[in-house]
C-alpha cells in the first residue's frame, strides 16, 4: 500500500488526528506520512526495548483480543515464546519475528510503559 492510500486510512479512523506511533526503521514513510497532515512519530526503540515491552505486556492483569476481528493477533499472542537454541531448548532472550501485532501493541503502550516504571529504552 502506498503512503498515500495509507494517510487517507489513517484520516478515516484518526478522525481527532491522535498522535500515530509508527516503526521508527522507516523514518521515510513517517516523513510523508506527516506530508500529509498525519500526526506521527517513531516508536521509541532501543537496546532490550522487545524484552521491556514483552515483560509489560506479561504483567498486565488481563489482554482481551477477539478472535473474530483480530485472528492473527490472537495467534501472535498464542504462539510467541522465548527463542530456542539449535538443540530445542529455550534461551534467556525474546524472538523479534512473528511479532508485528505485538510490536504495534507494544508501540501504542510506550507512554504506560514509562510512566509504570518499565523502561522502554536505556
């Protein structure tokens, strides 16, 4: 999808322009995205920033997800462990794949994050 048509879904469901947080890897589209009148910005990354967010998201009380409009967020959610070594057994790190609703999740949660005392970023 081009920036363009993208902007134009964002107006639709933004219609208060709310601030979008966006993948910070692509500081291009976020440029014309804002060409377009978009409020966005970055997501705030850093070193350890997959492992802070899991270990948020880990600790809130409850996640609600519907099955019927977010099936694949539920599957990310089901399916996301830690990573496994050649032998199949688990290391002491988090995956950064097979992640990208968990990722806009995280993304969107930045300011809970730093305000609960979780850091997001070192």
């Amino acid at each position: 999808m081009s920036n363009r048509k993208l902007a134009e879904l964002i107006k639709q469901e933004n219609t208060s322009n709310n601030v979008v947080i966006a993948d910070s890897a692509e500081p291009k589209s976020i440029a014309e995205l804002k060409s377009y009148n978009i409020s966005i910005r970055g997501a705030r990354k850093g070193p350890d920033s997959v492992e802070y967010g899991i270990k948020f998201l880990q600790d809130l009380e409850e996640i609600i997800i519907d099955p019927e409009r977010c099936p694949n967020t539920l599957r990310e959610f089901l399916s996301y462990e830690l990573e496994k070594d050649s032998n199949g057994n688990f290391k002491a790190e988090y995956p950064d794949k097979n992640n990208h609703s968990i990722d806009s999740i995280r993304y969107a949660l930045e300011d809970e994050m730093r305000t609960s005392g979780v850091r997001v970023w070192k």
